[in-house]
C-alpha cells in the first residue's frame, strides 16, 4: 500500500510555523525550518508499505505543487500532521487533497486532534484521526480494516463519529524503529542557533511527570517519564553523523536533564566513541547541577534552554510549575560561566499576571542575562488545565484557532487583572525591552558566521520591532 505522510503547506498565510506530533504549533521567524521527526518515526513504523514523507512547509510547496506530486504519487492512505493554529489551514489542504485522490482515506495526527477528536472530526473531512502516542497505532491501521477494533483512534463510521478507547503507552522506547530520515529534506532544516547549519531533532525520552497548566505535551506523551538507554540514543546518533552527515542535534524531551544518572553516562559515552557534533536541549533549573553542566559542555552541548515562565513565584505556583525560582539565578551563571549559552523562555499573562508581575519579569530577564529569550503569550489550548480555567472565569476573548500562536502576533486570553489587547502589550514590550539593547546587539553580531546565518538574525530583529 502506498502512504503518504505530509505536513501541509501553509497556504492561506506567509507564516512559517515549526510543527512537530508531540509538540504544539508555532510561527518560526528568520526562515528557521524543523525537522519532521515525528512523521519519520510514523514512516519507519510502516512496515514493507511504501511510503513518502512531504513536507509541504520545509520545500515551500504551493498547493498546486502539492496536488501534482499527491496525484502522481497515487496514495491509498494519507496522513497530514496538525496543530491547533493550523488545523483550519491543514483541514483546506485534505479538502482539496480528498477531491484529488477519491479513493484515498485521509486522517489527522498531532495534538490538536488528540485532544478534539470529535470536534475535529466533525470540523473536516478527514475520515480518521490517531489519538496520542501514534506509532502502534498506526501500525495497527495499516492491516486491520475494522476501525472499531482499533484503539487510539477516532473515525467516521457514516454520519456518526466514533471515539474508541485510547491505547496504552509505549513501554519501552528501545523497540521503537528510528525516525526514516533518508525520506525527510533533511538539508532544509536549519536555525539561528544552529548558525544555520542543517539539524536533526532526537527524542530521547517521552512523558513529564510535572503538572503546568499551560502545557500541551502531557496529554499525548502522558505523564509517566519514560527514557531511552543510553545506547539506544548513542546508536541513533551515529547513524545520523554516518549516514546524513548532520553534525548539529536538538534534543526534543520534556526535561532531557531529569536523570542525572543517565546524563552522566550519556556524556561519557559521547567520550569514549570520539563522536563529533554538537548539541542543544532543554532543562529545568532545578535539575541541573554543576558537574553536569561541566559533563555537557565537554560532550558537545552549546545551548541549553529552561522555562523560566515568570518572575513571579505566586504565578508559578498558580501555574503549577513546582519550581523555586530563587534557584534560577545560580543555574544561569553556572552555565555561563562554563561557556555553555542559555535560552530562557517566560510566558507573558498567566493566572495573576498583572502589569507590576511584567516589570519584575523583564528585570529578571536581563538579570538572568541569558543569550537568548523568547517571551510567549498564555494561550489555552485545549486540553489544558489553562483552558478549563479560562472557559470557567471567562477569560477566552477569541476562539478563532488560527490566533492561537503564542509567539506573539495575537493574545486570544484575558485574566483577572488584564485584557488580552494589554497581554500582547506587554509581551512585545519585553521583548523589545531585551533585545534592543547595545549589549545584546554587540552578542548576537559576534557570533554570526555566514551571510545566511546574518540574514536569519536580521529577520528576526525585524519581526521583534514590527511587532
């Protein structure tokens, strides 16, 4: 059988977004494109069918492109990635897919759809979509033809739409095939931070047994914290230096510093083989500690990002962060201090946020001093505790789900002490305030090495001004 697995054109904006199955939706700014690892994964899982990975984002597909190569190709099956502000878009291109390829069946797969399966359903034309973890699941569509015995999907049985149980968990990572990079453009993927050097993301564990309201991850990966070995990811790792010749990696986990243990020996691995390449992740800071930060650099690690969130540790209590902010500060010098650069991220108008909690968020920020910052807008996907919350208190001032993007080009939530319009204020006050500073200015131009790399920067710089 012949499938295809696409992630859909944007074709009724200019946006670039960075998609992944087990992670939310967001715009890119400076042309920054991201690995597909998540269809990849769904790919290797398909047995001896054929199957073709599009990403209609990454080549720069217009819908015409799409449609030639989608006919020519021929599919039975297609699989299209969503998100929540994409889903209006991704569901336009199955339409126009669908009546292309009659006799084709089209499904969903990402978190949007995991968390409204019936809504989403209901809101397309897709004629199934996979819930949660997909990859046995998927496995399981490709040669069982009664839907109703399939669990972890949603689906169209005639008018009536049918959810059926979700299915359990992976139990062990390990069995997983790795990711089918040899059907992804793998030389498109490329970010600042990478100096816009090609990049593969590796998932090395799934799962985060923290409970933040805001956050969009635990509903499909759970939260139960399940981890790859060591070897398991080292073996990875070498086929993507071996066979694809990327030397830069992105670690893609919840809270990739969680184990001590398994960082430690992850590291010394990296040692023993001699292998060669560099690498970001992200942390907590209150998960790492100095001797892994020395382990990290010395194994290639150059970046590492935490969600800070806010200054504020009423609010991050509200949010149910379960983190002592007092500990941020002495993890942000130790990492620079050992030469490794910081990416902290805070989220602008969480439950109590107020125009004072701001101020003392944007001070913090330059008192982290950390080389890269992203302020987020509190936005409630649904599924999340947030969302409860905000339907409840009557927060939501927009329900339009292509607005919700918390990068910063809309605020769809109110609070208790501010509006949405004043939200989107203050995040683009803060980011405005970091940036546009000599310091920083004098930091990000240091490190440029290309012109492609100076030309991302400069796209960035001028996205934080217009906004």
């Amino acid at each position: 059988m012949k499938i295809l697995l696409l992630n859909p054109p944007i074709i009724m904006s200019n946006k670039i977004f960075m998609k992944e199955l087990g992670r939310c939706g967001s715009t890119a700014s400076g042309n920054q494109f991201w690995p597909q690892t998540g269809l990849a994964y769904l790919a290797s899982s398909a047995g001896k069918n054929e199957v073709r990975i599009i990403d209609g984002i990454a080549e720069k597909l217009t819908i015409a492109d799409l449609l030639e190569s989608a006919v020519s190709y021929s599919p039975r099956l297609v699989i299209l990635s969503t998100t929540t502000p994409t889903f209006k878009n991704d569901g336009v291109v199955l339409s126009l897919l669908k009546k292309k390829l009659p006799t084709a069946e089209f499904g969903f797969v990402g978190t949007h759809t995991s968390w409204t399966p019936y809504e989403s359903l209901k809101n397309s034309q897709a004629d199934f979509i996979i819930l949660n973890e997909p990859e046995l699941t998927f496995s399981e569509l490709l040669y069982e033809k009664n839907k109703s015995k399939i669990r972890g999907i949603g689906y169209k049985k005639g008018a009536k739409i049918i959810i059926n149980p979700h299915r359990g968990l992976s139990g062990n990572l390990d069995e997983l095939p790795f990711p089918a990079r040899n059907l992804l453009p793998n030389e498109k993927y490329r970010m600042v931070l990478t100096n816009n050097e090609p990049f593969a993301t590796v998932v090395p564990s799934r799962g985060c047994p923290h409970q933040c309201i805001y956050c969009r991850v635990g509903y499909p990966w759970g939260k139960k914290f399940r981890q790859r070995t060591v070897a398991n990811v080292i073996s990875e790792i070498e086929e993507i230096l071996d066979w694809h010749k990327i030397r830069n990696i992105v670690f893609m986990a919840d809270t990739f510093t969680l184990d001590k243990d398994w960082i430690l020996e992850f590291c010394s691995t990296i040692a023993e083989k001699d292998l060669d390449f560099t690498w970001l992740c992200n942390s907590r800071v209150d998960t790492l500690d100095e001797e892994m930060i020395i382990a990290m650099k010395q194994a290639g690690c150059t970046t590492i990002s935490f969600g800070v969130e806010s200054a504020s540790q009423k609010i991050l209590d509200r949010a149910k962060k379960n983190l002592d902010i007092t500990k941020a500060k002495a993890v942000f010098f130790l990492v620079k201090k050992h030469g490794i650069k910081s990416f902290a991220y805070f989220v602008i108008g969480l439950p109590g946020e107020t125009k004072d909690t701001v101020k003392e968020t944007i001070s913090f920020s330059k008192e982290l001093d950390p080389d890269y910052v992203n302020f987020h807008i509190a936005t409630p996907h649904p599924g999340t505790e947030l969302h409860k919350m905000a339907v409840k208190n009557n927060w939501i001032q927009d329900y339009d789900y292509d607005h919700y993007d918390q990068s910063g080009n809309y605020s769809v939530m109110s609070n208790e002490e501010l509006s949405a319009a004043d939200i989107l204020k203050a995040q683009k006050r803060a980011m405005r305030e970091f940036y546009f500073r000599p310091k920083i200015f004098a930091r990000q131009l240091s490190r440029i090495k290309t012109k492609d790399h100076l030309l991302s920067v400069a796209k960035i710089g001028l996205s934080i001004l217009k906004k």
